[in-house]
C-alpha cells in the first residue's frame, strides 16, 4: 500500500481505543454489550492495569448506544467514599439520560436523606450538582446500595431502563468492609431496571471475591477475567494497523514493539528486595513447586520459611504474584 500524504500514528498512548484502535477483543466486547442491555444479567469483569479494560467497555457502551441502550460509566478509581462513589454514578446516568432527569436525582437524594446543590448549567452543559449527607458521623456501608435501590425505583417509576457499569468497584469494599459486599449483592440481585456490569484492576482481590463463599459477591454475577492478548495475535494487529495508514511493518519490527515493555519489567525486577527475587525465580522455571517446604527452601537456598512467606504476602499485595 502506497504511503499517505499525511500518515497518522495508529499507537497512540494513553486515550481510550475504540473501533479498529482497540486489538482483538472481540469476544471481551460482545459478552459486555449483551451485559449492558440486558437487565436480567449481571457480571464482574476484571483484570490488571493497562490490559486495555476500559477501551473494551468504552466499545461495548458505544455498540450499545447504537442498538437504543441508555449506557452509564461511573468511575470509582478516584472517588474518596460512599458518598462521593454515590455521586459519581447519579452524575454519569444524569449525563446519559438528560437535564430531564434533574427531578429524578433530586428525589433518590430525598430517599437516601442526602442533599443536592445544584450550579447553573452553562450555555453548552447541563449543570452539575454535588451530593451532601445529612446523617450524622460515618456514611453507611450500606449507602451505596441505597443509592442504587432509589435509582432502580425511579428507573422503574419512569420505565426506564439502563445499563450501569461501575468502574474500580471493590474501592467500595475497602470503605464499607463486609457489610458493603452483602449490601451490594442484595441491591442488584434484585434490581430490574439495571444491567449491572462491575468493573476493576485488583485482579487477586475480586477474584477472591467472586471465588470464595465466605464473601459476599460470591455468585452474584457472571464473572469475565480480562488477560493479556496473545503475542502471536498482538504482532498481527501491529502491521495490520500500521498498514491502514500506509506505513509498512515487518514481522521484526512489529515484535520489537510488543517486546519494548521488558524494560519497565527490568525496573521492576531490579527494585524488589533480593528475598522476592528469589522467590520469583524459582517460581517462573517451577511453578508447582511447593515454595515454603523445607526442601525447596534448602534447595534454593530461600532462607527461612517466614522470610518467604513475607516474601509471598508482598508479592501478592503488590499483584506481582498472583495465587491461581
């Protein structure tokens, strides 16, 4: 293919990818469109940082939108409480649905016994609001799900339905504990007016979520790990991409370009205390091996059982190891 007159860069970094920008994840998108148009399903779907999470959901909630879904996306990355997560998702369905709903966010306030402050829209927006508790002390682990139990009532008072993804969730669970977690499971198996999609990066925390019955969101929702993209499949999305926009590339040099992140794994490396290196090493040539026994811990020569078991805790805190 002949170059273009003027080439664009088909890699670019750190805005979402959508349409032909976002690499192979046909089935990842198709499983999160059918989630968030349909009230009768619920899922979990995580994965680490970076993995290209957010730009499938972005995808989905445009693919969505074109098939007449309403489709909100509250971001909890950032929030700093209940009350704030709470506001985020009242702001992004007011955004979806329009300055009709005004109302509409005025009464879930009423019913949660929060209150509103309102700024004047300006000539191209829609005005936004902030969200006060009128309880006194601590929010409740519970306000959250309250919020959604109010939205779920107005939704259905208006036959309205939505779909409702929420970003960074288990940040809930780190503010209202256990209680959080059954609260939460509870609202949303019950709600009929919202397609719930839960959304995070603490890939070994929700996974222990969704895994273990001792916690609350165990079976609450289908559940979808977002992996990496295979190598192989990564290089031919490289020169298909580079070639749309005239440039071509080859096989090498498409490898060269997956390849180029080893050099934020080697910061990683070189920065761990020497105990997780050592146990990372042996991990990544046996990955069976029974680590804190005593001959894998004289054979390797790990140090004493406690110094690894350390080791291992810091490791997965960090989600550089994770336990399968």
């Amino acid at each position: 293919m002949p170059p273009t007159s003027d080439p664009k860069n088909p890699f670019v970094v750190g805005i979402l990818a959508t349409g032909k920008a976002l690499a192979n994840r046909a089935a990842e998108v198709e499983r999160l469109v059918a989630a968030l148009t349909d009230v009768d399903r619920r899922l979990i779907y995580y994965g680490d940082r970076r993995m290209g999470k957010s730009s499938a959901l972005e995808e989905a909630a445009i693919r969505a939108r074109k098939k007449g879904a309403k489709v909100a996306v509250a971001d909890l990355a950032t929030a700093t409480g209940m009350d704030d997560a709470a506001k985020r998702v009242l702001e992004a369905v007011y955004h979806e649905v329009g300055r009709s709903w005004r109302e509409s966010i005025e009464r879930i306030a009423g019913a949660v016994k929060a209150r509103i402050s309102w700024t004047p829209p300006s000539a191209h927006g829609m005005g936004e609001f902030s969200l006060a508790i009128e309880r006194g002390g601590a929010t409740s682990p519970t306000f959250f799900p309250e919020t959604l139990k109010a939205l779920n009532a107005e939704l259905e008072r208006r036959r309205l339905r939505i779909g409702l993804a929420i970003d960074e969730f288990q940040r809930l669970f780190l503010w209202g504990g256990e209680d959080a977690q059954w609260a939460l499971k509870s609202a949303i198996e019950r709600h009929r007016q919202v397609a719930y999609v839960l959304t995070g990066s603490s890939k070994s925390v929700i996974a222990q979520f969704v895994a273990s019955k001792k916690h609350g969101m165990w079976k609450a929702a289908d559940a979808l790990e977002f992996g990496p993209i295979a190598p192989e499949e990564m290089v031919h999305w490289i020169r298909k991409r580079s070639g749309e926009t005239g440039v071509a590339m080859d096989v090498e040099c498409a490898e060269g370009i997956v390849g180029e992140q080893a050099a934020l794994f080697t910061q990683l490396w070189t920065g761990l205390p020497r105990p997780q290196q050592r146990v990372l090493a042996v991990l990544a040539g046996l990955p069976d091996v029974q680590i804190t026994a005593e001959e894998t811990l004289s054979r390797f020569d790990l140090g004493a059982k406690s110094t690894v078991s350390t080791a291992l805790e810091s490791l997965m805190g960090e989600e550089t190891l994770q336990r399968e």
